[in-house]
C-alpha cells in the first residue's frame, strides 16, 4: 500500500524535527513538546495513516509503508536530515525509517518502544491475545477508559486521563485495528547494529516494558544513550513533560553540534 494524504502542521526555525506520536492518537501528542521545541528547532509534526484528521484507512498496511508515510512528510517539508522523536508506535516507526531511509535521519528519539512486537513469553502471547479480542469487543470509549487508569494511574492525573479518554474515542475503529494488526509480528531486531545514527532511548520507569529489557537492545545499537524518567508510565511526554523536553533538547543541542563540528 502506498503513501496517503496526511494531516500535517510545521513551526519553529532551525534544524528540522520530525515527531511521530503513538498508537491511537494523533500529532496532539506533542502539545507540550512543540512550543519548547519550536525556538531552536523547525518541529513537523503529522497524523499518521488512519490516525486524527489523516484520512480512515480499510485496507492492511506494514510498518514499512508507515515509515515510507514520514520519509513523504519528511521530503515533502524539505526537511532532511532530520532529528525523529517518537513515542510507543512511533518509535517503531522511527527504528524502520531509519534504517529503511538513512540519509532522511540525523538522529533518533525513541520513547517506551522498541525495535519490534514479537511475544517470546507465555505472558506476553496472553497479552496480545486480550489487546487483539478487546479491541474489536470494546467501543473505542470503553477501551479508552481501559487504558487511561494504566498510563495516568495517580489520582491527580483526572484530567489526563479525561483527556486521553476524549481523544481516544474519535478513533475510527477500523482504521485502529488495522494499525494493531501492523504492529503485531513487527521486527527490525535484527538490523541494529547497522543503525548508525545518534539515538536516545527514554523510558518512564513505570513504562509497560522494563528498563532492563530496554537496555539489552540499546546496548546493540552503535551509538545510543538511555534516559530513565521517574514517575513516569508509558505516556511520558504527556506526564513529566519538563523533564522529557530538557532531555530531548539536549540531546538534539549535542548532536546538533557535533555535526557543526564535523563540517
């Protein structure tokens, strides 16, 4: 399946960040990331296929042709290379990219993701079987609800989880399942080593994945870093976005200027 037609928006000078936001959500992920971004970098943000106000999907898709859908974004805002923050999906979006289109990416922000979905234990294929039934079971309302105690958990986290809740229920239904169904088997493991980019790996610490699990893929990438977030789930731009944004601009300042550097 080819590139669709997606709802992008652009802003800020500088060097060009690409910010790629997780499953069954939209670009409104990075609303306390893209005025903190926009005074030092050009912040390109987009609704990925089926997502927010990208038009719905019906037919299947990979995550290559996700990938392919930022490497479109990416040339078509003149932004290569570019810096690729993204969270839970579209930090899988992000590792595919990469390696697919090396020469669009300058340097890789992945947030509680990984380089693929393949269940090992027992556990985790019991997991993927409940997310796949309730997700074609539950109203997209319900499954939101679901999923809000386990990202904003705190009681003070009311309107997070609200929020996300409000948002999630705008899901066209189909066009998640589908998104679900590209995800699952997904795996660029394999490939890591050949990842040359500079990468920075954030994780909350009470993110869905383990830091520990995090870390045996980090140590396999050529020149990636891991930043632990405290009090944070898996939504952590969403829920410590101070300490999220001082550690993505530093990271992006760094490299920034080593490649100043190198010319």
């Amino acid at each position: 399946m080819g590139t669709v037609a997606l709802a992008c928006s652009t802003i800020g000078r500088g060097s060009p960040v690409l910010l790629i936001h997780g499953l069954g959500s939209s670009q409104r992920d990075w609303e306390a990331q893209i005025p903190a971004l926009a005074p030092r970098h050009r912040v390109v943000s987009f609704d990925q296929r089926g997502h927010g106000k990208s038009a719905p999907v019906s037919a299947p898709y990979t995550m290559r042709d996700l990938a392919a859908d930022a490497a479109a974004v990416i040339r078509s805002h003149g932004a290569a290379p570019c810096h690729v923050v993204g969270l839970s999906l579209g930090g899988m979006v992000a590792f595919q990219l990469a390696l697919d289109e090396p020469g669009l990416v300058r340097s890789l922000v992945i947030v509680n993701s990984g380089p693929e979905v393949v269940p090992r234990a027992a556990k985790e294929h019991v997991a993927i079987f409940a997310r796949r039934v309730l997700s074609r079971l539950l109203p997209m309302r319900w499954l939101g609800a679901l999923l809000s105690r386990r990202l904003f958990p705190h009681e003070n986290q009311s309107k997070l989880r609200a929020d996300f809740v409000a948002r999630f229920a705008e899901n066209h239904k189909p066009s998640y399942l589908r998104a679900v169904s590209a995800i699952l088997g997904w795996s660029v493991a394999h490939r890591l080593e050949s990842l040359a980019q500079p990468v920075l790996v954030v994780s909350g610490d009470r993110d869905y994945t383990p830091t520990a699990r995090k870390r045996l893929y980090v140590e396999r990438l050529p020149r990636a870093t891991m930043e632990i977030v405290k009090d944070s789930g898996h939504a952590t731009p969403v829920d410590q976005p101070a300490e999220f944004n001082r550690l993505v601009l530093d990271f992006l300042g760094r490299v920034d200027g080593e490649t100043i550097a190198a010319e």
